[in-house]
C-alpha cells in the first residue's frame, strides 16, 4: 500500500531537504573533484595519461594496493577468529566480547594512532619494554614504516571485518552442526564442510569493506608511515597542499573513488552497510 | 454515540489495476443507512483491496466513490471520516487504551474535557472502562479487539469499516464478539463495512453479503437469499457445501427437468434448452435404506450405495454413489438418523422440487468482467 | 550453539586479537597520569598535571569547545535531515527511494581525501572556507548516513498499519509523525544522533583542508601535536576523547536493550 500521486507528495517532501543539501554539498564538491581531473592544467585526458607513464604514479598505486591486500588478509583472518569465538559465546559474553570490538570501532582514528606511536617508536613503551627485559639491545624500528602501518591499518580494520562475520554466523542455524556431528564428521569436518561455507558470504562482505577502506585511508598511515611510505591519500594530500598540483590530485581521487564504487558494485549483493550498523548488540 | 442517522455509501464502476494484474474489476455496490455490509470472498477475491479503496488508502484506477451522493474519490483518508478496526487492530503500542481511543479525538484538537468524557463514553460502550490505563500489550486478543472497536466509534464517524475483525481470534471468543459487534450496530445505527473470508461470521452478522471471487462482484443479497438462491457455482460453493447437477435441461410442467444418463430430475424455475447445472444443498436431501424401508414420497427419488461417510456430532456426512448422478454428499442429523451408515450399503435419496436451485457456470459471469 | 565449543586456539587468537585491539586505547590512561614531562609510564608516581595543563590552556580549552559546538551543530542538522529523509524512503519504498538511501550512504563509502579536495575548491567559491557555517555543514552532510542507517534499521521494525491506522482516523502527516512514528523510532533517532556526534568530534581530515585559523577543532590540535611534539598532555586529551565516546557507546548499548525489553 505504497501511496501514489498526490498521497505521495507529502512524503517527498521529507525527503527532500536531505537530498537537496546532499546534492547541494555532497555529491556537486565530488563531481567537482572529477572536473578539475580532466580541466588542469589543461583540458584533456592528460592526467590519466599519467598512470600509465609515471613510475611515481605507479609506485604510489602499487603501495596502496599491497598495504590493502596485506591488512584485508591479515584483518580477515584475526575477525574471523574472533566472530567465531563470539558466534559461539553465551548471551552474557557475548555482550562483553561485542563490547571489546565495538569501542575501538568508534574510539577516535587519531587518538588510536598517537596510542600506537606511543607504544612503538624508538623510545616507545614496546622497545623499553623489550631493551629493559633484556630481550634485545638496540631498540627495533616499528613504526615509521610499513610495518607500523599495517599495525595500525589492522587495528583500525578489525572491528570492521568482525561485524559482518558475525551477522553471517549469527545466521547459521546451530542445529546443521549438530547434524553433521551425528552425521558422522568430526570437529573440524563440520567446521570445514559445514560452517565455513555458510559463513562465506559473510567474509566476503567483510573482504570487500576493509579492501574498499583500506584504499582511502589518510590518517592512520600519515601518522604511523612517517611520510615515507607514501598511500593513494596521502600523495593526493601532498599533490595539492604542498606541490599545488590539483590536476594529479583530483586524478588519482577519480580513480580512488571509481575504484571504490566499482568493487562495491560488483559485490553490492553481498555488502549490507545497513546490517553492520544495525548490528551492536 | 448519537447523532445523525448511518450514512449511504456508493461504489460506481470502482476498479483496481496494479499493472497488468486487476485486483478489483468494475464493482458496482450500494450501502445502504445503517446497513451492516460483508464482503466475502477467499484471499485475493479483492474485497481488502475495495476496503482499502473505501478507506482512502488505496486510489481507484476507474470509478467513483460518493458517500450521500458526494463524490469522495480523490479525498485523503484522513479527510473520511470514517471509523477502521484494522487486521490486527494496529493499536498504538507506545500509548495506553484511554490515548488510543482519544487518538482522534486530539488529531481533531478536541478540548481536553469533552475528548475524556467522549473517552470514557467510547469505552462504556465496549465494555473496557477499567482497562483505561493499560498497555495493549497488556489485554488479551478479545480486549484488544474492543479497544480498537472504541477507537474507530469515539469520533461518530460516517461509516465505520472493518478488516477481518474478527480473524486473529479463537473460534469460541470470536462467535462471542460476533453476537456483541451484531448488538453494537443495532445500538448505534450506523453503516459497517466488514471484510472476511469466514462465511459463518458472514452469515450471522450481515444484513447483505457481497460475494466476491477474482475481483468480480459475484452477487449481492441478504444472507437467506444467496443460500437459498445462489446465482453461480462459485457462490454456491462458496456460502455452504452444495452437490451440483449437469445436464440437459427441458420444460416441466412445474418448472423445469434436468436429464442426465437415464435420471431425470425436476426442480423450480427455468432454464432454456440445452446444458444446466443445478445446486442441490447436502442437507435437504432425505436418506433411507434401500430395503424394508416405506417408499419416499419425493419428487426426485434415486437409488445408490454409500462409499464413503463420517461422523461429525451434529449429524452423518455421508457421500453415496449414484449410477447416473455421480456422487453425492447428504447431511444427516445423527440425533435419530434413518439410517446407520456403513459402507457398500444400498440407499435410496430424496429431495423436493424446491430443493434444488438453477445456477449458472462461473464462466458464464467471466466475460462481463474481462469486457470491463 | 549447542554442544560446540570453541577450541583452544580459536580461544587464545580471540583474546590476543581482543588484547590487540584493546591494548593501545587503555595504554594511554597510564601515560597520561605520567610525572615526567615526557611520553612514557608513570615512574614515581601518578600525576594529574597535565590534565590540569590541558584544562588551563586557552588553545586547548578552545579547540575542546569549537569541537563540541560544531558537533552539536552539525548532529542537529544531520538527525533533522537523515531522520525525515528515513521516513519518506521507507514509508514510499520504491526504486527510486532505494536510490535515494544508496546516496545518502555515499559518504561513508567515498574516502574523505576525494570530499575534503573537493569541497575545498567548492567552499572557496561560496565564500565558506575557515567558516563554522562551512564546517557544520560538511560535518552535518556527512553524518547523514549514519542517522539513515539506524532509523531505517528502527523503522523495518515499524507496523506500517499503525502509519495507516493514524491517516484513517483522521491524522494529518505531521500529526502521524510526531504522535505515532517519532515516539516508535526515538532509539533509534538516538542511536543516530550519538554516532553523527562521535563522527563529527573525531572528523579530521575534512577539516585540515576547508579550515585554517579561525576553525580550530580538537582533532586539529591533536594533529599538530602528534606531528611537532609529542607530551603527555596529548595523552590526556586522547583518555578524555576515549572516555567520551565509551560512555556514549555505553549510553547507545542501553537504549538498544531498553527497547528490546
């Protein structure tokens, strides 16, 4: 009983003002973005042509794709686990456990990554830790590099990869693991052949999310890379704050954002944004 | 709840296409002041979808809607006025009995102390004064029901419509609520529209039925009028059990005759020549064992076995096989039944010449339809 | 889930990966009652000055502030907006709304970097740059899909009879909306507004583009002090913000299992 013509009317009229200021401020600044790509320096498709022939270009795209794969694997594997142990928790703790992902999900980006200098650089509490238990002698560079990156980007990521994990096994009707016990297989049998697939389309979900983040992500890796290891955003922030490059910035941030909304369109059946919000408590 | 007298409703040519799919096909009906109108019909006939077009919810592809003679087509529903029990009741969770019912009251800006005696009225009448200040999830499926009845009456609307009122209910409660809802239209006169696919509650409640089926009005009458004198197959089926007759039809001295293999059965009315089809009602047809019974006295008579039967308390439901009229299903009170059925035993039926009713295939009613 | 339980190693990769997340938020507390005038553990005992230094600084008090105000603001114009534009997608669910709700989620998707260079250039032009006005309204945009998300969420659990039941006994729009549909979708409109807020409090990257001097926010101040000096008194800003967004979390945990009970 969807109303129509003019019953209708009313009920644009709620939506309107949202879609005007979104439009108004949201999507014309980003269609900006793509303007300013193909009209400086000077019109044309000069800037793209950039990405095909500049080994800077390249070398930037090629970084941020490798921190992106590392951190989705190595978030995806630790969010597994850890949906895992919450699917399988009591109401009580599960409470708990959910508590433990989604504070971190919503503690600030910037206080997380001052938290990580604190604890790993040179003079940082890991490295004293370390040098004063005698463990080592010379104080490990952990951080101002891609190692310290990806420390941060998974930290950041978790969170992000548990939640839909967890919507998925939520679904799983226990009562298959009992069958396949009674049917005969064994502990991990039923794991393997039983709960893993039904939970796939869940790890795709969260792949898809944290690839998709990981590929626009500013601050955690301008903190922790110490501007060394440069990522897609933050070689658009230096384009065109410091070298007043707009042309290559607004490029690369086309190719960013149609690299975004393509993977999301591929996998839009299985990315519920909707569910992982829905989805604390 | 006084006030002005019921209010006459009238549908003209109303129509409901969801793209290629007509849910409701040119219906033509009269409601008449203080009328108590069902709309019958199994789920998908379209009766829900001619309420919700009444109510204002649903807009009419074709066709007017005049309340006293005003067109009231292109009104918004909450400029109706018209009182709806909904199907499930749609009670206001978040808010108590008392704020449900005095709901329209303060969308109407009523002044507080009138909007609470009008309340306190509204729930008198359905017996729910001190359930005032509860929750609705607090009462049981009967009282809520109620509520949502003092809901739909607190405002003396024009027209008071309900969605199967009554279907979220026990069998027992139901026939229960069914006698107060009769004695409450009686008590404020209004017109009710009531949607339902349950043809007891039908039955007992309507001044008029309409009979619905695939969108079509199929017939409108008075509950006696559409059992005794259903005008299709579908109607006849549908308001109560029926066998039903196929033949050649002929003139009768008092009607008219059906043939069918070496059987000739006579009944009222007419038919012109050619292929009939009758109604005959299970329990107006008289059963007696085959032997050392004394002989009927009916105007139809054939003979048969019983193959199949059940005991239902009230009586015997007993299917006979016959050698010209296939089978047929009769109704025997069991308090003293002629017979005591077994299977393979030889019967003789028996039924009047006003037993059995001329109707028509509903085929033959499709073709105006589908021409609309 | 009956009779499965989860194995040991299952069991310690979950608390080390829970440790992992939780370690570095809780780190700071600690470092920030430190006596010395550096980063490191408390070494003689806890000292509470430089939250005192934090509390006396004007530059620091006035960021605390000008965040606060622009998130305020800026949830204010985000709950408004994404809360009616909710409604309307819902109660007319067509394709065209289902379109509508896919762009009003675009800002989570798209990376701030694209927003921030491109709304710099767009602000320039409006005259809005280092504005409050610039910085509400970026904020408040981009805090419209979580207010979307949670009282779509509110509303799929809404009985749309209960719309039809208020139009049929006379109640017009706004009528039904501040008697029948608010009051049944609050927790979620509260959900909403807290995560607009949090989002806002914590938005950086936006604001290192479209503001300079005027526009101070707190996240600002934290990045400059993380990129020249790191004392302890940038601990204690991040326990403050830490301890914020846990209590609203916890605020939002209770309001959800209110209205399941």
């Amino acid at each position: 009983m969807s109303p129509k013509g003019r019953h209708a009317a009313g009920w644009w009229a709620l939506i309107l003002p949202a879609f005007l200021l979104m439009t108004a401020f949201y999507v014309a600044p980003i269609l900006q973005v793509l303007a300013i790509s193909v009209t400086e320096p000077s019109p044309g498709l000069g800037n793209y042509e950039r990405l095909f022939t500049s080994e800077s270009v390249q070398r930037v795209i090629g970084t941020t794709l490798r921190i992106g794969v590392v951190t989705t694997a190595v978030a995806l594997l630790l969010g597994y686990v850890l949906a895992y142990r919450i699917a399988l928790a009591g109401p009580r703790a599960q409470r708990w456990w959910l508590l433990a992902v989604l504070v971190p999900l919503w503690i600030s980006v910037l206080v997380r990554a001052f938290a990580w200098v604190t604890l790993l650089r040179r003079q940082g509490l890991v490295n004293e830790g370390l040098l004063a238990a005698g463990v080592i002698d010379q104080p490990l560079s952990l951080v101002w590099n891609e190692f310290g990156i990806i420390i941060g980007m998974v930290h950041y990521m978790v969170p992000y990869a548990v939640l839909p994990m967890l919507s998925a096994m939520r679904e799983i009707d226990p009562r298959v693991l009992a069958a396949a016990r009674g049917l005969g297989a064994s502990r991990t049998g039923a794991f393997l052949r039983v709960f893993l697939p039904l939970s796939l389309p869940g790890v795709i979900a969260a792949g898809v999310l944290v690839f998709i983040f990981s590929l626009g992500f500013y601050i955690t890796p301008a903190i922790l890379g110490g501007g060394k290891t440069l990522m897609v955003a933050e070689w658009i922030k230096l384009q065109i704050l410091d070298l007043i490059r707009w042309g290559l910035g607004a490029m690369m941030a086309t190719v960013l954002v149609v690299a975004i909304l393509a993977t999301l369109a591929v996998f839009s059946r299985l990315v519920n944004l909707r569910r992982l919000f829905g989805a604390g408590g | 709840m006084s006030g002005p007298a019921g209010h006459a409703l009238s549908l003209q040519g109303v129509a409901k296409r969801y793209g290629d799919f007509t849910a409701v096909q040119g219906a033509t009906l009269e409601v008449a002041s203080g009328e108590f109108l069902t709309l019958l019909g199994p789920s998908g006939s379209g009766k829900t979808t001619i309420l919700m077009m009444i109510a204002g919810f649903v807009e009419p592809s074709a066709g007017r809607i005049l309340l006293d003679g005003r067109d009231i087509t292109a009104l918004p529903p909450e400029r109706r006025d018209f009182g709806m029990v909904f199907q499930g009741y749609a009670l206001f969770p978040h808010m108590t009995v008392a704020e449900n019912v005095a709901f329209p009251l303060r969308v109407r800006r009523m002044a507080r102390a009138e909007r609470d005696a009008k309340v306190r009225a509204a729930l008198d009448l359905v017996q729910l004064d001190r359930f005032a200040d509860r929750r609705p999830s607090q009462l049981s499926g009967g009282q809520q029901q109620r509520v949502a009845l003092a809901r739909a009456l607190v405002f003396d609307p024009a027209l008071l419509l309900l969605d199967e009122p009554l279907s979220a209910l026990d069998k027992k409660l139901r026939a229960e609520l069914q006698e107060e809802l009769k004695a409450l239209h009686r008590r404020i006169g209004r017109s009710f529209i009531n949607v339902t696919h349950d043809q007891e509650e039908a039955l007992s409640l309507s001044d008029r039925i309409a009979i619905l089926n695939h969108g079509h009005v199929m017939q409108v009458g008075s509950p006696e009028a559409l059992y005794e004198r259903p005008a299709t197959r579908f109607v006849a089926d549908f308001l109560g059990k029926s066998n039903f007759i196929e033949g050649e039809a002929e003139p009768d001295a008092g009607g008219m005759a059906l043939r069918r293999g070496r059987a000739r059965v006579v009944a009222r009315g007419t038919a012109p020549a050619g292929r009939a089809l009758l109604s005959l009602r299970p329990e107006k047809i008289v059963l007696l064992p085959a032997e050392g019974a004394p002989a009927l006295a009916e105007d139809n008579v054939v003979e048969g076995r019983i193959a199949a039967w059940s005991y239902l308390g009230t009586g015997f439901a007993v299917t006979v096989e016959t050698p010209d009229l296939g089978a047929i299903r009769v109704h025997l009170p069991a308090w003293r039944s002629p017979v005591a059925p077994a299977e393979g035993l030889a019967v003789r039926l028996g039924w009047s010449r006003d037993a059995a009713v001329v109707v028509a295939e509903d085929a033959a009613m499709a073709p105006q339809g589908h021409a609309a | 889930m009956g009779g499965y339980r989860p194995g040991w190693l299952n069991g310690a990769v979950a608390w080390a990966t829970v440790i992992y997340l939780i370690l570095p938020i809780t780190i700071i507390l600690p470092v920030s009652l430190t006596d010395q005038r550096f980063l490191s553990l408390p070494v003689h005992a806890l000292s509470g000055e430089h939250y005192l230094r934090l509390l006396t600084t004007p530059a620091w008090t006035n960021a605390i502030l000008q965040s606060a105000f622009i998130a305020v603001a800026s949830t204010v114009l985000a709950v408004v907006l994404g809360t009616l534009c909710a409604i309307g997608c819902w109660r007319l669910s067509r394709r065209s709304t289902e379109l509508v709700r896919a762009l009003m989620l675009l800002p989570i998707i798209i990376p701030s970097i694209a927003y921030a260079i491109g709304l710099y250039r767009y602000f320039a032009k409006l005259g809005l740059l280092d504005s409050f006005t610039g910085v509400v309204i970026a904020h408040g945009v981009t805090g419209i899909p979580y207010v979307v998300i949670t009282v779509s969420t509110a509303l799929a659990a809404f009985d749309p009879r209960l719309e039809s039941a208020a139009r049929g006994m006379g109640a017009s729009l706004p009528q039904t909306l501040r008697w029948v549909i608010l009051p049944r979708i609050a927790p979620g409109i509260v959900s909403g507004a807290i995560f607009a807020f949090i989002h806002s409090w914590d938005e950086l990257v936006v604001v290192l583009f479209i503001a300079s001097r005027r526009v101070f926010t707190l996240p600002r101040k934290i990045w400059d002090g993380i990129n020249e000096n790191l004392d302890p008194a940038m601990a204690a800003v991040a326990v403050l913000l830490v301890a914020m967004t846990v209590l609203l979390l916890l605020l939002d945990l209770a309001l959800r299992r209110q209205r399941r009970d």
